[in-house]
C-alpha cells in the first residue's frame, strides 16, 4: 500500500478546511438569508447555532475522519457495519445537487468580473441587470465555464492548489470586504441598516423561531461544509498530535467573520439604495454590490477583483464538494478518477441547466440538499459517532489536547443528547416546511 500523505504543515489542513468553508455561502447566501428572516433575529440565532451544534459537529467529522484516514464512505464501512455505511449515499446526493446549483452561481460572479472591467456596473440599473445575468443562455454558458474548471481540477488531482488559493484568497476576502463595509458606513441610511442587522427584537425571535431556527441550522450546516462528509476527509490527514477541537474553532471563526462581515457590507447598501432586503432573494448581494462599486472610484477594477475572489473562494468550496462524490464513484464502483470526475460533472451540469434558467430551482435544489440533506447527514453521522463508536470518539477527539480533564465526554453527552435531538426537530421542521 502506497503510504498516504499527511498534511506538510498545520496551516496546510486549515487552509484547505477553510478553503472548503469560505465560499459562496458566506457571501451570497448568507446575507439573502439574513434578509428574508427578518435580521438581526437570524443573525443572533444563526451566532448561537454556529457555537451550539456547528462546532460541536465539526469534530464528530473530525473524529472520524482522523481515526479511519480514509475517504466518507470508506470510514463509515471500517467504523460501522449494516445501515451505517449507508449514510454514504445521504453524503453523495446532497454533494451531487448542491454542485449542480452552486456552480451556477459561481457562474453568476464570473459575470460579474467581466461587467466591472467593461465598466458596466449601474446603481438605479442593477437590479434589472442583475434579472439579464442570473438566466439564460449567459448564465448556462458561465455555468458550463466553472463546471469545467472543477473537472479539470479534480480530474487532474492537482488540489495541492488549494493551500495555495487559500493563502492568498482568504486575506483578499478580509482585505477587500473590510475596505467595503467601512465604504458602506459612510453611507446615508447606515444607522438603520445596522439596527436591522445588528439588534434583535426578542419579539421577532418569540413570533418566527419555528421558521428562522430550521434556516439558521441549515445556513450553518451549508457554510461549515458539514453534513457531507468533506471534513471527514481532511481531516483524513490530520496527524494525531493536532488538537481537533482548537482548529474547529478557527475554522468555525474565519468563516463566520466572513459572513458576518458581507452583511456590514450589503445592508447599509441596500438600506442607502432603498431596496428592501427581505425581498431581495438570492439577488442581494449581487444587487448591492453592484450598485456600490457603480459609485466607487475605480469601482469597476474593484469589483472585478472582488468578485474574482469570490469566484475562486466559489471554486475552492466546489473542488471539495466534487472531491467526496468523486471519491465515492472510484472506491465503490471501481470507476477511474478522470472518467469519474468528468461523468459526474456534467451530470452536474445538466442537473443545474434548469437553475441557470429559472431561479425556482435554485430554491428548490437549495431547499432539498441544503436545508434537509446536509442535516440529515450530520444528524445520522452524530448519533452513529455519539451512540455506536464513543469510546473510539472520546480516545479520538482527545489527542492532541493537553489537560484533556473530562472535556471529551461532555463534548460526547452533548453530541448524544442535546445535538441530536435538536437535529431531529430541525430536519423535520425544514422537510415540513418544504
Ligand atoms: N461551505 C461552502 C460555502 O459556504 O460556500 C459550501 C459547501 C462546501 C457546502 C462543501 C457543503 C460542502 F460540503
Ligand atoms: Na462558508
């Protein structure tokens, strides 16, 4: 047997698990779903469920990955026996329908490059534009253009790039969003948009939970990756002096910064703009920034490089989608990774076709794989590690930590109970709501 590869460095695994974090779920979804649960109330719970169950289920991933060293569905066949390798296929499908609707708006920001450096971005026009952009032949075409670069890049198995993307995205990100949401603050209208953003009315929070809960869970699920086993498999070459627990931490914080800081951004632009966020959609973020780099000095050129970023933090995340499906295909099936990774994709392609041309099935593909799939995932996966395998999680999730004390089991108590009967509500919740 070939010796398997470790990570060369600590920030090696980081970088990629952010890689795979960091995307468009930060930038995109999350502020769209911030505004059509009300602000602040999403905003507040979403922080709590981040903390509360994110993290929490980051490590069940870990744990596993880490003590099996091998690819989803591997682990769970060396781990567990019967039904229990079958949350295998809960991880391929949801992987296989988010790909095909994530690349479409991936394509969308590669639109979005090519109207900054032709200078063409409107404010009073933008939400029009925006209506040409996202359907269409243009937008199967952008579609067909990321989906290609995710093949080339899986099939070739050249994902070293990754730690380089990585290092040089995630401070792009930062940087750029930073240098926007203090233009955003300057705006007129800046104070409303924060107290829409920013502070909960318990009122809110009392009348809508049954609603803004399940969204915020599925929200944290999509934007920590979870659910479909890629943090298994980086985590798969973690070496076992790492404490699991601290890098969760960092990968749960970088990326809720991130989230957190598109909405400091979009708000106050939109408030400025006098749309209303609620309404927005999964256009909001293309809308405000749209119409804040049209008034910026230089907007076009900063535009370009902003949603150029994002596009490559789009395909960092895709890359690691199309990783576990692919590596599903070539150990189950015996398929080859080229011939594997270009079936599944344009398989992918075609599935998205639809959402490229109608936004309905953005919600729709969303809603299934997001808000039921990725839940459902991480609630077989918790309960298999919390119930089936805690001996082996206690010893795993231990490693690497120094005072070590009674902290693995109450991280395993709260996986077992409390994780995993909210899971239970929440999945049901959103499948009741679909
Ligand atoms: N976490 C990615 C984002 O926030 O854009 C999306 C994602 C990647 C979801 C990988 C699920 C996944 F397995
Ligand atoms: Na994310």
């Amino acid at each position: 047997m070939v010796q398997r590869e470790t990570w060369a460095t600590r920030a090696g695994f980081i970088l990629a698990a952010v890689g795979s974090a960091v995307g468009l779920g930060n930038i995109w979804r999350f502020p769209y779903q911030v505004g059509e649960q009300g602000g602040a109330a999403f905003l507040f719970i979403y922080l709590l469920l981040i903390v509360m169950i994110g993290f929490p289920v980051i490590l069940v991933e870990f744990v596993v990955g880490r003590n099996t060293e091998r690819n989803p569905v591997g682990a769970l066949k060396r781990l567990g026996s019967g039904a229990w390798t079958k949350i295998g296929w809960v991880f391929v499908t949801a992987g296989f329908v988010i790909l095909s609707y994530y690349s479409v708006v991936a394509g969308w920001t590669l639109r979005y490059v090519l109207l900054g450096l032709q200078g063409q971005y409107t404010a009073d026009g933008a939400p029009a534009q925006f209506g040409e952009v996202a359907t269409g032949l243009d937008a199967v075409l952008l579609h067909a253009i990321f989906m290609a670069a995710v093949i080339a890049i899986v099939a070739l198995g050249i994902e070293r790039g990754i730690e380089l993307s990585v290092k040089v995205m995630v401070p792009a990100i930062i940087a750029i969003s930073i240098g926007l949401a203090v233009y955003a603050f300057t705006l007129e209208g800046a104070g409303d948009a924060y107290a829409y953003y920013l502070s909960p009315e318990l009122s809110t929070i009392t009348s809508q939970w049954t609603t803004i809960l399940p969204a915020a869970a599925a929200q944290a699920f999509f934007t920590l990756s979870l659910g479909m086993g890629v943090m298994i498999t980086y985590a798969s070459y973690l070496g076992e002096d790492r404490n699991l627990a601290e890098d969760a931490g960092i990968i749960a914080g970088l990326d809720t910064f991130i989230a957190f800081l598109a909405g400091l951004i979009a708000f106050p632009i939109l408030f400025a703009a006098g749309i209303e966020p609620g309404a927005s959609g999964p256009a909001l973020i293309f809308v405000s920034l749209a119409a804040a780099f049209a008034e910026l000095p230089l907007g076009g050129i900063l535009g370009a490089i902003f949603f150029g970023t994002v596009a490559i933090a789009a395909l960092s995340s895709a890359i690691s989608i199309m990783e576990v499906v692919v590596s599903y295909m070539i150990d189950e099936r015996g398929v080859g990774r080229v011939p594997a990774t270009v079936a599944l994709g344009v398989a992918m392609f075609v599935v998205g076709v639809p959402a490229a041309l109608d936004l309905i099935f953005i919600d729709l593909y969303d809603g299934f794989a997001n808000s039921i799939l990725l839940m459902l995932g991480g609630l077989l996966l918790s309960i298999f590690v919390g119930w089936i395998i805690p001996d082996l999680a206690i010893e795993e999730v231990s490693k690497g930590i120094k005072d070590v004390g009674s902290l693995g089991v109450a991280w395993l108590w709260f996986i077992r109970i409390p994780v995993v009967l909210a899971l239970i509500v929440l999945v049901a919740l959103n499948a009741w709501d679909y």
